[in-house]
C-alpha cells in the first residue's frame, strides 16, 4: 500500500503596499475636524494666489510689444525678441558683473557670518547675558533699508561724519565714502551683515537646540576641547540646515535687493551700483518700456529656478539633504 504525500503550496508573500491614499470621506471628515486650521490657512493661500500666481498672467508681456491701451491680448506677440535685447545690450555684461559680486559677497561673507554668530551665542553658557545679545543683533533686522541707508550717511557725512573723521584720519586721505565706486560694494556688505546677521541666526540657533547633549558630554570625558566640540560635533550636526539655507540663498543669488542698492546709488558710484533690479525700474518705470523690463525680471527669475536645481543636484550628490 503506497502512502499519499500531500504537498501544501505556501503561497508567495505579498508584497507590501504603499501608503493607502486617503478616501474622499476621510478627507472631508479631517477638514471638519480640523476646520479652525484650515481657516487659519485661507490668508496665507489668499496671498499667494493674489500676489504669487495672478501677477504670472502679466509674464506674457515679456513676448508682447505691450501697449496699455490695447491690453495684454491686444498687443502684438514678437516672441524672444526682448530677451535677444536684453543678451545683446552693452549694459548686460557690467549688469551681470556687478549683480554677481555683490550676491557673492552676501553669499561667501554675510552668509557664513550668520553660522559664526549663531555658533558663537551657543557658545555663551550666561543665559542673560545670551538673551541680551540675541535681543541686540535681532533689533537691525526691524530697521528698514531707508533708516539703515540714512545712519549710513550720517556716520560717513563729509566734514563731520564720525566714521568718515575716524578713517580718514587713519587712512590720511579725504575721501568721500558715500560717492565712492571703491566703498559702494563694503558699505553694501557692512550694512547686509548689521542688519540680517543677527535674524538669520534664529534658525541655527533652533537647529543647535536639538542636538544631543549626551554627545558632548561624552567628548568632555575622552578630553575634547571647546574647537573641537564644535568642528566634530556642533557643525555636522546642524550641516544639513546649513545646505538648505544655502539651497534657497542660491536660488536668490540674482536678488541683490532693490532698496538698498537703489538708495545707496548715486551719480558717482552707479558703475558699479546697477544692478539687474534697479533696472527693471529704470527701464520699466521710468522708460515704460514695460515688456522689454518684464523679459530681464523673467531672465533672472529662471536664472534663480536653474540654481535652486542645480545646487539640490550637487547637494545629493555629496549626499546631503536637499529641499527636495
């Protein structure tokens, strides 16, 4: 008598599924259980709409020889021909000059003076003596550019300046800062720095709150020093922060800041003083040549979204968090 084997056939195991896509219901269900925070997000998507995402409609411009009277859809449709303008025009390599070193200024000196400064209030063991200084470097940032621009003339005033006697008399010359082509970009930088140094830090100094302490404390026991606590463990830990702010000070290399640069311009330094911003106005503005200005602003814009990329790009590839 032969004995019958009978052979049980496990099935495969499945495969494990993605997260299940929230059903119509549930969706309702969670704006109805949380109807007061989506009410509190209706100001800030109002914005955007109405200040972000209506203005781009008006972008056609930049292909339109735009005529007021005819309208957007009325005026003619001329294609790339104010961005062949734009390239070809003289005033495009020193535009392009000055925008980029006085972004690179304020992305390789202000930019990591924001680190230094947050690392340096971490470094203060006095609580208040900490909160006073955060308190003191926070207050320029609440300045606007007009009062900022007009301390500036007040401590370089030809004559009776203080700082204008202090480094004249050091450098033993009679120079007039404020007109100046050589002292347009430091005075640039010194104000940046002043005024944005001290808000920056706020981000650094809540990513440097989340760092383990245990870690310090074990690198007091195997007899690290101040430095080396900070290089071996402060710095990575807050790297990541560090790229995305970079990241996104990237995609804004090409925003030098109307204001500033426009109430710091004068007849003597505009050499090096315009910028792509200021002519936007200058042309837009006062020229009216309405879409010829759109097409530079739009240059510029994508300029800005090319960085942003390409800067996430290589942050991945040094394996480092992107902002996407």
């Amino acid at each position: 008598m032969t004995a019958t084997v009978e052979t049980v056939v496990t099935p495969p195991p499945r495969e494990p599924r993605g997260p299940s896509r929230p059903s119509r219901r549930n969706l309702v269900q969670d704006i109805v259980r949380f109807r007061w925070l989506f009410f509190l997000m209706l100001p800030g998507i109002a914005y955007f709409l109405i200040f972000r995402f209506w203005p781009m409609y008006g972008a056609q411009i930049a292909f339109r020889n735009y005529v007021p009277f005819l309208g957007i859809e009325g005026s003619e449709w001329v294609g790339w021909e104010h961005f062949a303008d734009f390239f070809s025009n003289p005033d495009f390599p020193r535009l392009l000059a000055n925008t980029l070193i006085i972004a690179g200024l304020t992305l390789f000196i202000a930019f990591p003076a924001t680190i230094v400064m947050a690392l340096l209030l971490n470094e203060l063991r006095l609580n208040i003596l900490k909160r006073t200084v955060q308190t003191l470097v926070y207050i320029p940032h609440f300045l606007s550019w007009t009062v900022v621009v007009s301390l500036t003339g007040l401590l370089f005033a030809v004559g009776n300046g203080p700082l204008w006697t202090f480094l004249n008399d050091l450098l033993g010359t009679q120079t007039n800062f404020m007109a100046d082509p050589a002292w347009f970009r430091p005075l640039i930088l010194l104000q940046e720095i002043w005024k944005n140094t001290g808000w920056g830090t706020i981000i650094f100094l809540a990513a440097l709150a989340g760092v383990d302490q245990e870690q310090y404390e074990a690198a007091i026991i195997d007899g690290a020093g101040r430095w080396q606590r900070v290089r071996f463990i402060t710095i990575p830990s807050i790297m990541s922060t560090i790229i995305v702010l970079l990241i996104l000070q990237t995609g804004q290399i090409l925003n030098t800041g109307f204001e500033q640069i426009y109430l710091m311009s004068n007849a003597l330094n505009r050499s090096v003083a315009d910028v792509f911003d200021t002519y936007v106005y200058f042309t837009g503005i006062q020229q009216g040549a309405y879409s010829y200005s759109t097409a530079v602003g739009l240059a510029k814009a994508i300029v800005g979204l090319i960085l942003i990329f390409g800067t996430n790009w290589i942050a991945k590839r040094f394996n480092q968090a992107g902002i996407f």
